[in-house]
C-alpha cells in the first residue's frame, strides 16, 4: 500500500505558517500573520490549501496521565520477514491505537496504544492483539511521566519572539498542586464532548462548537479554558517533519540510572530536537521522539547529545521510515 500524497509543494510561507501552528494551534490568525509576514487573509488561505492536500492537520488532545480517561502503553513490535507494512496496517486500523511508525532497528514497527484500564490493556495485548499472527515478539515500555510534549515543540523556524507571542502559558502547578501530584479528575459530559470535538478539528471555533453540542457558547468557553488551565487539553499540529527541513525522525529509547533519570530526563527535553520525551519502566527507562535535519547529523548526536548525558547506561536508536498514524489520524506522506 501506497502511503504518500501527491507530491507537495511547500514554500518558506508555508513553513512559517506550520511553525506559528506548531506554537500554538489556536492562535488567532492576526498573531499568525504578524510572525509569518502575511496577511491574515493570505495565512488563512495558506493553511486551508495545506489542510486540504493532507499535509497539515490541528488537534486537540487529551494529556491521559492527568485525567481518568484511560493510559498509554508503548510497544516496539518485531513482525515476520516481510510483513512489516501489513502489520502496520493492521494496527492502524485499530481503534485503540493513537500512534504509528515503522522503523528500522532492533524493532520494526513502534505503536501507542490506549485502553480505559488494566483490564482493558491486557485484552488488547494478549488476547485481540492486530496482526498477532504476523507478529513475532513485542516489547511493552509503559510511559510513566512526560519531560516535554509534541504540543511543546518548537520547530526553530520562527525567531524566539514568536514562541513567546503565540505560544500559551504552560498549566502551572503552583496554584494546586493537589490537583496537579493528585488523583487525576474525571471529566464532565460537557469536557468529555468539547475534547472529542477538538480531536477531529482543533481550530473549531467556540460558536461552531457550542451549535454542534448544544450548549451555550460561554459553557463551551469555560470547560475550554478548565481543560486547558489543567493541563489536560492541549493542542498539536501534525506535519510531517520532511516538510520543515527535518529529514531524521527517530525514537530513542535510553537505559539511565535511576538517580540520574530526572537529570538526564530534563537535560535531554531542552534540545531544540526533542518533541517528545517520558521517563518509563523497563530496561528502556528515557524514551523520546526526535528529530534533526539530516540522517549524518545522528552521528555527532549520538556522542555530543546521547554520550553527555548524566548516568547514561546504553542507548537503542530506531529510526522512522514512516510514521503511519499520530494522534488518532492516519498520516498522509507526501511523495518526493
């Protein structure tokens, strides 16, 4: 199967665009057009024509580990000889997978995925498991606190003004750390339905939104800006990073000793490369997702990044080939 779009072209305007996106998925289009040199007019349509050819994508996402709504498993899967691809797209198809890519390295395919609890996990692990018949082994690295998210990330094509303009405060803790270290809150019916709404359109404006749930356009506004002060709602761009000049896009997966792991975990979510990291169990313990502009640039990574990085015990790279669904999408690659 044929995963690429037709092929695409993308200018530096574009790319500007996609950054202010990345920043911040819901900023207003007279911040975005500030930064990129446009008119809102011009970035508006920009975006519309990127959205329409499947290379641009805003979501809404719900930050698990600070809600009752289910967890997060990371499985590195080993398939048959050859049957790669037809068991990434088995586990694409399933709907309790949010994330996808087919690497290379010591695994073959890497996949998230997402269950309500205990219970819920081991079913789809070890009983109705995708492709299980075409699956030699798996390895389940549970992700138990995130360093820095993809929504945090910030592709560098913007000066560092830009970041501080349009990307929105982080939660912060201070003001409740009960609720913060606590017992993760449920969500409302009311939260439950804006953050479902947002996962297919992150740009869906509050009137839209209220019509389509009926509700009022200020209970939309407030449970909004709960999600979002909590934590809990956060906002992504999905872009292929090939598009914005990014052209390895890997996971690494890190032993560390335990009493350097929040050393190490912060050192390492502070390189402009990293879109997401999470301390985890297992013999892997740091896992990120990474990204750099050429495939040689992994060398002085591996020793300049990697080899500096405090209780460093062994590292495993694998290295995408394409990443096939991210965020509960399918991902389009655009062809050469």
């Amino acid at each position: 199967m044929d995963h690429r779009a037709p092929a695409a072209t993308v200018d530096e305007l574009d790319r500007r665009v996609i950054a202010a996106l990345q920043l911040n998925g819901r900023a207003p289009w007279s911040a975005v057009a500030r930064w990129v040199g446009a008119s809102e007019t011009t970035a508006q349509r920009r975006y519309r024509s990127l959205r329409e050819r499947g290379l641009l994508r805003v979501v809404g996402t719900l930050e698990l580990d600070r809600t009752r709504e289910g967890s997060s498993m990371l499985v590195r899967v080993q398939a048959r000889p050859g049957r790669g691809l037809d068991v990434a797209d088995r586990l694409t198809a399933s709907a309790d997978v949010r994330f996808v890519a087919v690497v290379t390295g010591a695994a073959d395919i890497v996949v998230d995925f997402v269950a309500r609890d205990n219970e819920e996990m081991m079913r789809i692990l070890f009983t109705d498991l995708p492709a299980a018949d075409l699956i030699t082994s798996t390895e389940a690295v549970p992700v138990i606190r995130a360093f820095t998210s993809a929504s945090r990330w910030d592709t560098g094509l913007l000066p560092a003004e830009a970041a501080a303009d349009l990307r929105p405060a982080p939660p912060d803790p201070s003001g409740d750390r009960a609720e913060w270290d606590g017992t993760p809150r449920a969500l409302t019916a009311l939260e439950q339905a804006v953050v479902a709404a947002l996962k297919e359109d992150g740009r869906t404006p509050v009137s839209t939104l209220a019509r389509g749930l009926g509700h009022t356009e200020s209970s939309v506004a407030r449970a909004m800006e709960r999600l979002i002060a909590r934590g809990v709602l956060q906002f992504r761009t999905l872009v292929e990073p090939a598009l914005l000049g990014y052209d390895a896009e890997f996971m690494l997966w890190l032993s560390i000793e335990p009493d350097r792991l929040d050393a190490a975990g912060r050192q390492l979510a502070g390189h402009p490369g990293t879109k997401f990291l999470g301390a985890a169990t297992g013999r892997f313990n740091l896992v990120g997702h990474m990204v750099l502009p050429r495939r040689t640039d992994l060398f002085r990574y591996s020793s300049e990044v990697i080899g500096a990085l405090p209780g460093l015990i062994a590292s495993d790279v694998t290295l995408h080939l394409v990443t096939m669904k991210y965020s509960w999408h399918r991902m389009v690659r655009p062809a050469a």
